[in-house]
C-alpha cells in the first residue's frame, strides 16, 4: 500500500473519530448540565432561609449531597459514573462506579429517580469501601439499572427528549420508558 493511501486511511480513521466523539459530547453535555442542576436543587432543598435571610433549620448531611469522582465520561462508547457516598452507619466511604457500553441502554425512565435500562446484567458495578480504620474492600455486580441519581428535579419530560436525540445523533436507539414525577 503506498503512503498517501496510508495517511488517506488514517486521516478519515481521525475524521470519523472525531465525528464520534462529538455526538457522543450531546450525551455527557446533557447529562454533566443536568449532575449541576441537581446539585444546585438539592441544596435548596436542604436550607431553610429565615425572615431575616439567615440560614437556619434544616441539617445538611455529606450524605445528603451528591458527590462525583467520574461525572458521566464516555470512553470507547462505554458510560462510566463515579459517586462517592457515606455509610449510613459505619465510618466511612464507598465508591459506587457504574459502567454501560452506549448500544446496551435501551429506556431512559424515571420513578424515584431517572434511569437508564438495559437487558439483565449489562451494567456492571464496582464498589469500592473505604473505612476510617484503614479497612477496604471491593465488590463487583451486575443489573439493568443504571442510576444517575437525580431526584430532586421534577417536570422534565423535556430531558428524556434530549436524551433520546442525542443517543439517536450518536447512532444510538433508546426509548422513554415510563415517567413519573
């Protein structure tokens, strides 16, 4: 094969890897603007102003906010999201990482909070324990859930729709499952 046929081949392999990449940009645009609206409700949620505009009342807790490691990153067309929570009675963390390759999805719905679905077992799951003795563990699972963990924000029917579209811009089909708020 002569050379220019070479640099032909790997300036379209660039071309369509950047055409790729793009469409896939929608998703995590999306999803990333949406992480930051959540946790902006969320803390509106949790303060209670006073007639004064003091803040009083209500406790926020570290396990009232959402926190990221790996704020919805695609890597070779494989969703990837990373939150860190605190044990509810043990002192310490958890990382919760979530993984879905993009053609598995198929419903983005919403009860509790919005998720997407896919067929048994195609999200995988690693938890990774930290505790404040020096302990560890790790753990690996399967499920067809994958939660993005936004509840707070009601009335968007309207982000199922850009979801879907930019799946469908990225060569990928997802429908809208059911929706409730």
């Amino acid at each position: 094969m002569s050379k220019i046929k070479v640099l032909q081949l790997l300036c379209m392999g660039l071309i369509l890897n950047n055409i790729s990449l793009s469409q896939t940009h929608s998703i995590t645009e999306i999803l990333q603007k949406t992480l930051q609206q959540e946790n902006e409700m969320r803390n509106r949620v949790y303060t209670e102003i006073d007639t004064a505009g003091n803040e009083i009342g209500l406790f926020k807790m570290d396990i009232d906010s959402l926190v990221t490691t790996e704020a919805f990153i695609i890597k070779n067309d494989t969703l990837y999201y990373t939150t860190k929570q605190h044990f509810e009675i043990e002192k310490g963390y958890y990382l919760e990482q979530q993984k879905v390759a993009l053609k598995d999805i198929i419903l983005i719905s919403k009860d509790i909070g919005i998720f997407f679905e896919t067929k048994p077992d195609k999200i995988c799951i690693t938890r990774y324990e930290y505790y404040d003795d020096g302990n560890s563990n790790q753990y690996t699972s399967t499920t067809d859930l994958f939660r993005t963990y936004f509840i707070s924000l009601k009335e968007n029917d309207y982000l199922a729709t850009a979801i879907i579209k930019a799946f469908k811009e990225a060569g990928y089909t997802i429908k809208k499952g059911h929706w409730f708020d």
